[in-house]
C-alpha cells in the first residue's frame, strides 16, 4: 500500500499555511497569487479537521512569507496557521493578523460606491478586527464580517 | 490650507473651519472683490443641482473668476462612456481647481487621487457634502456668536440625510447637545450615535417634535421622503408629524433659529417663514461666502 501514496509530506524549506478552510483555499492562493509562482507547491483541500470540519493547506516550497503579504489571508482565513521549515523542521510557528489596511482584496457592499462602478482598487480601513469591520476609503460606508466579498 | 482637497468634512480640522468661517465673514462685509481674476475654476456637475450649482458660480463670478463646466453630464463624453478618471485628467490639465458632483459615492475621492489640482466635492451620492457643513456652520456661529456648547435638534430623516450626518461630524468638535427626533424608520444610524459615545458628546433621541423645543439653540429640519419608506401607510401616519409650524416655536429661545438645507417641500409650514426664528434662505445666502472663503483659501489666496 505504502507505494500508492503521494509523497507531499515534507518539504525541505518553506511555508506550510495550515487550517485554512475549505471554502476559503482557493481564495488564499488568490489573494497570494501563488499562481504566478514557479516553485514547487502542495496544495490539499477537504482534509479532515477535528476544528474546521474540513480544511486545507498549502506547502510552498522555498517561499517565504512577510507578515503584511500573509496578513491579507486573515479576512477569509482568521484562524490560518504558518509552519517555517528550514531543513525539515519546523523553526517559527506564526498566525495571521488582520492588517490595519486592505487594498485590493474586498469589494465594498455599497452598490453606490465609485469601486463597484469604475476601475479602482478597493481600500479599507479595518475599524474593528474582533467583529472585522471594513470603512470603505472612497466611500465611507462599513462593509461588516458577513457582507465581506473576495474580489 | 492650500492645495488641500475638500473631499469630506473630516478633512479638515476644527482651525480650519474657524478659519473658513472668519473669511466667510470678511467676504459677507466685502462680497465684491477682484481676487480670483486670472483663475478658472471647473464646475462639474455630473448629476444637476441648481442650488449648488449657482451658489459656487456667483461665489466665483462675484470675486471676478472664470468657470468653465458643464451642468449635466448627458452633453459630455461621461455619456459616451468615459471613465471619471480620465474625465478628472484632462479637466485637471485646464483649471486652477474642479468643484465636482457626482451621483456615486466615492467619486471624489477617487477625483482628488487623480487630479493634479485641488478637488472640491459638491455631492458625492449619499457620501459627503462638505461645503454644505461649513455653510451650516457659518449660519450657527453668526445666529449664536459661537459654535461651542450649543443645543441642536436634528428633525426628520436622518438615517439618509448627509446633511446632519456631516454636521454632525463638525459640530462635534465643539461640545454640543444632540436631540435627534425622527420616525423610527428614519432614525440616526447606529454608526453615528456609537462615534458620538465614543468621544463622550451627549444626545437625545425623541419621535415627538414638540417636546423639548423650548431648549433648542438650533432646529435643523430635513425632509421626510415617502420614497424612504417600504410601507405607504406608515408614511401617511407619520408625515404630519414632522412640519414644523409656527404655534409650535412658542416659548423657544429668542436666539433660536431654523434651518433647512432646502428644498422644502412642506415639512416647515410657510406660516413659519414669517418668523423671527426663520433663517433657512438667509442660510442660502450665507452658501456664498462660505464658498468664497473655501475657494480662496484652497487656491492660497487667502
């Protein structure tokens, strides 16, 4: 049996984005753009997860994360653990923060606003992270926790 | 405050509405001034205002300035679908200053990002309406000799109503007393009552008009629209509740006076324009001078 699995589990150096939800995987190799990167990367989803039911995870090999890159994933992924690998172990244990800026991440829940009429990058200051509030930079208007869009 | 953008109220300090309202008061006692021959100022009205509009025409016609604009934007290439963006770029190239409004919200903001000169938002939507707040303010502080420590009632719709919500804003600085009295359909947004407990200004809220009145420095009436409401019936029930008429302001403060951004539909009865209390036209009047000194002061002239 042992030879019919994939071998993914290690990666030699790297980012591992642990308990991710499922329904959000795909939003954080969007909001990452790991498609436009060329190293090796794992990506599972609809793992079993005692916490989230399902999860995902992602290995990125070679890749290395600063904390305002990997910060954009809180809005969709709050409760996302980072493993640092260096030489098969784990050296740094991280968890994401939500930044106190989003910039081209959310859409704006106001129809009216000028981001959802014309081409313009959505900006947000994050009023409250605990119930995560967004203040909308064009229009003023607040984009709450259950009317958060991923562009 | 030269070269600043006027975008939202809160772009400015409380110095600087000081400052604009001193001006506007030199400018009220000197309305006829060459000082902005040589310059061209835009107007851009994607969506028409009369009022707006020729208040900030004659602000600039009266100090001897050009303005180039147009007053709708369906006679312009927005109707051929260039982007706000590119209309703001090439605008920029012609004038010392733009004064825009635009029905989405956001706009200007987007315009002052883009723009090479300064921008001043006449109307954003819903959003801002900022030389509305100052010429608010200039009607406070010449009716009551000050801004601080004042009584305000704000009546009708405030949960849509920009006008008080950047008023509101403003008056903030100045430690007043809010009685907000609305239907409960139309009530101030939780938003803004959480910003006020937050930096401790203390407010009323109230559906009955008539209570109270006699404590008010300032009513600031709005108008009940029958389009903000889902139920046609509630609107019948409740119209009436909010004009505003003359047998009402017995017993108010001599010093007190009415407001209105107009245009009033019926919610201040015409039996009130004949009282001492009324000032909302001469509040019109007061739209020129405080858009003289916010021109000329964001052109650094002044």
């Amino acid at each position: 049996m042992k030879d019919k699995q994939l071998s993914v589990s290690a990666i030699k150096e790297g980012t591992v984005i642990d308990h991710i939800p499922a329904s959000a995987l795909f939003k954080v190799v969007s909001i990452l753009n790991l498609d436009t990167l060329d190293t090796m990367i794992t990506i599972g989803n609809g793992l079993e997860s005692s916490k989230l039911g399902h999860k995902g995870i992602i290995k990125l090999s070679k890749v290395f994360f600063k904390d305002n890159e990997i910060n954009k994933i809180a809005l969709v992924a709050p409760c996302a653990k980072l493993n640092i690998i260096k030489d098969y172990d784990v050296v740094e244990k991280r968890v994401v923060e939500i930044p106190d800026e989003i910039i081209s991440i959310a859409k704006c829940v106001n129809p009216k606003c000028i981001t959802n009429n014309e081409e313009v990058a959505t900006r947000f200051k994050v009023v409250s992270k605990a119930e995560v509030k967004l203040k909308c930079h064009y229009c003023e208007k607040i984009t709450d926790q259950d009317n958060i869009e991923i562009i | 405050m030269k070269n600043k953008n006027l975008v939202s109220i809160t772009d400015f300090t409380k110095e600087e509405y000081l400052r604009i309202l001193e001006l506007a008061a030199e400018f009220e006692a000197n309305p006829r001034q060459d000082i902005l021959s040589g310059y061209i100022i835009s107007t851009l009205f994607f969506e028409p205002s009369t009022r707006t509009r020729l208040s900030f025409e004659t602000a600039i016609n009266g100090l001897g300035g050009r303005v180039v604009g147009f007053s709708d934007s369906g006679a312009t290439s927005a109707s051929k679908g260039e982007t706000l963006h590119d209309t703001i770029k090439m605008v920029s190239n012609y004038a010392d200053l733009i004064v825009m409004r635009h029905p989405l919200e956001g706009s200007a903001r987007l315009a002052s990002e883009v723009s090479s000169v300064p921008i001043v938002n006449a109307g954003d939507g819903a959003n801002q309406h900022p030389t509305q707040t100052l010429l608010d303010l200039y009607s406070i502080i010449k009716t009551q000799g000050t801004l601080e420590n004042l009584k305000l009632f704000m009546v009708g719709d405030l949960k849509y109503g920009r006008t008080v919500h950047s008023l509101l804003q403003a008056m903030s600085k100045f430690n007043p007393t809010f009685y907000f009295i609305s239907p409960d359909e139309l009530k101030m947004p939780p938003a803004y009552k959480m910003y006020l407990d937050d930096i401790g200004v203390s407010y009323f809220e109230g559906k009955d008009l008539t209570e109270f009145l006699a404590e008010a420095d300032i009513i600031y009436m709005t108008r009940v629209q029958q389009e903000r409401f889902t139920d046609p019936i509630e609107y019948e029930r409740v119209k009436n509740a909010y004009i505003l008429r003359r047998e009402m302001l017995e017993g108010c403060k001599e010093s007190m006076k009415v407001l209105h951004p107009l245009p009033r539909v019926n919610e201040i009865h015409t039996d009130v324009d004949e009282s001492p209390h009324a000032y909302y036209f001469d509040q019109a009047r007061n739209g020129v001078y405080a858009r003289m000194a916010i021109l000329t002061s964001i052109l650094g002239i002044k």
